[in-house]
C-alpha cells in the first residue's frame, strides 16, 4: 500500500516533534499513521537519550523483528552511539523517510543507494511495531 509522503519532505527537525516540526518518533507516528497502525505517543526529547534506551528495551518486546526491510516497517539506527537512538519508516523500494537532526528536516533516503552502506552499517534491526 503506498501512501502519499510529499507533504511532510522538508518540515524541521524539532526535538521535542512539536508541529510543525518532528523529531524521529513523531515523524513515525505520523507515517504509521497513514498506513492506518496506530504507536504509542512517546513525548520525549530527541536528545534524552537515556528515556529512548529504556523505552525501546521495554516496547521492543511488543515488535515483530524481520529479517530485512519491508514496507511500513521501523528501521532502529544506532546514530553516533553505541544504543538504538533514531528510528525511520521503511516505505518500500529502497526508501525511507526519517526526521533527521543531522539534515535538520524530514528526509527521504535511500537504504540501498549511494549512502546505503552508511545506513546498513548504523542499523540495529528492522520491526513490525505492536506486533
């Protein structure tokens, strides 16, 4: 099932995923949202990075891991750090999309193009949430 994604390309980085802006999770939400899976609303910065390690440890038991990307489902990066920190939305066909404080905006990407290795080598796995 595709969905439509032009609308959120380019809204800010905001750390606490307050709109207009969204930090990864929120930005997750949204996207799952339209794939009509609802998450959790977690409210946390995007740089409290001890709540994203304790609250991915207590819900990654909720989540059905596969073994590689299919579409509408969570990709867990570990960014700069050696515990899951960033999240993005598999959208199928090679892509992704993420609020990415680096680009400082919601991205598109490629998981298997030209930065593809970058992103293999940064991801700790592939779920299905709420499973």
């Amino acid at each position: 099932m595709k969905i439509v994604i032009s609308d959120l390309i380019g809204k800010p980085f905001e750390k606490l995923g307050i709109l207009p802006g969204y930090n990864c999770w929120t930005l997750a939400k949204e996207v799952f949202s339209r794939y009509g899976v609802e998450v959790p609303d977690y409210r946390i910065s995007a740089f409290d990075f001890v709540t994203i390690e304790e609250t991915y440890k207590r819900d990654i038991k909720t989540w059905k891991r596969v073994k590689s990307p299919i579409e509408a489902c969570l990709i867990t990066m570990k960014l700069e750090t050696s515990h899951v920190n960033h999240v993005a939305v598999y959208l199928g066909d090679g892509w992704f999309i993420h609020a990415y404080r680096g680009a400082k905006q919601v991205c598109r990407s490629s998981y298997f193009g030209i930065r593809g290795d970058d992103w293999l080598r940064v991801t700790e796995g592939f779920y299905i949430p709420g499973w």
